[in-house]
C-alpha cells in the first residue's frame, strides 16, 4: 500500500507550468550564520515562490503578492506556495518556519500576541496572485496538517513529518508544489521572508 501524501505536499506542475521565480536550491554554507539567531538545520533549502494574504472580513479582496507576509487575529491569513525542483529527487524535505526575535531581524518584524498559529494545507495548486478569501484552494485532509503550534519569535519550528524520500518530486516531474495557510486566533504578525542573516519566514530545508 502506498503511503498517503500529506496535505501540504499538493500536485506536481508539468513542464508547461511557469513558476515565478527559478526554482534552484540555496546553500545556506554560503551564508554567515549568526550565533543569535536560529538557523537552517539543512545546507539546501528553498524559498516561497508566492506569498498571498487572504482577510474573512473582506472575503473578495485581492491582496496579491507579498513579500512581507501578515496574520492578524481571526482575520488575515497568508498563503504560501513552494515549489520542489526534480533535483530534489529522493532527499528528505523538511517544511520550517523560523522566526528571529524582532531585534535580530534585518527588517521590520511587528510579532503581537501568545502566539497560537495554525497550518492547513492545500491538495490543489495552491492560491495565485489574485486568489481571495472566498476563492482559496480548498482544504486537505486536515488528518495531514500539523496540530496549532505556539510560535514564539527566537525559534524553528518544522511543520511535517520529514523522512529520506519526503520530497516527493522525481525526475520526469518540473517541480512539486507545496502550500499551505498560516493563520492565528490571538496573534499579529508581519515579517520580511529573507533567508540573509537572521533566515524568517517559511522555508523547505532538503537534505
């Protein structure tokens, strides 16, 4: 029997599909760590290639793409969308979402709240630059998203369940999508995805 895919990882892209961004690994060797941050636990990792935030109070706006991705109370989510290139082939992958302390962030990081977030993924394409609140991929089989999680800024957080092969992509594949929605009932926050420095935001490790 074959092992179920988890919510998160969604379909594969056939060649025709464009992403917006090249989608190559990153090594984070090249880098230069600081000792008060957290930090990759992998040397390859990728980053999002669309970050969309969706609000239930105004359920038909287009926010559209983002780089600084917000959560407020019962209210905005974000949506991202990355893509696992066929390089990635049999490696393990890792879905993290690190979070600096405010003051070690190069930029603005605004983080109000005890910090409850949830996580849902999406067993579609994921959201597009004009996807809204009432148009959003639907959900996954939430047996597959990880329980609401305290995020607190200063740590790393994984948010699946990583093992040799978790990447899922092969070679005859483009890339392999995966996407999910961070959402909180109590917590603001806005941040800059960046991976110099201080890495925030949300990232695949693949080892």
């Amino acid at each position: 029997m074959k092992s179920p895919i988890p919510a998160f990882i969604c379909t594969a892209a056939l060649a025709a599909a464009t992403p917006l961004q090249p989608i190559t690994l990153k090594h984070a060797g090249t880098l230069a760590p600081r000792d008060d941050c957290p930090q990759f636990q992998s040397r390859e990792f990728l980053v999002p290639q669309l970050m969309v935030p969706i609000s239930s109070s105004q359920p038909d706006k287009q926010f559209g793409f983002v780089q600084n991705p917000i959560v407020t109370p019962n209210d905005i989510c974000t949506i991202f969308n990355l893509h696992i290139p066929a390089a990635a082939a049999g490696l393990t992958c890792t879905l993290s979402f690190i979070l600096p302390e405010p003051s070690r962030a190069l930029r603005a990081l605004t983080f109000t709240g005890p910090g409850t977030f949830s996580f849902s993924g999406y067993t579609g394409y994921g959201a597009s630059a004009t996807t809204t609140w009432n148009t959003q991929p639907p959900a996954g089989n939430p047996a597959y998203n990880p329980p609401n999680q305290t995020i607190v800024p200063g740590n790393r957080y994984v948010l699946n369940q990583p093992f040799p092969g978790s990447c899922l992509v092969n070679q005859s594949m483009s890339y392999l999508e995966v996407g999910g929605r961070l959402c909180s009932d109590d917590t603001t926050l806005e941040y800059f995805q960046d991976w110099n420095g201080c890495p925030t935001g949300f990232f695949v490790e693949v080892s």
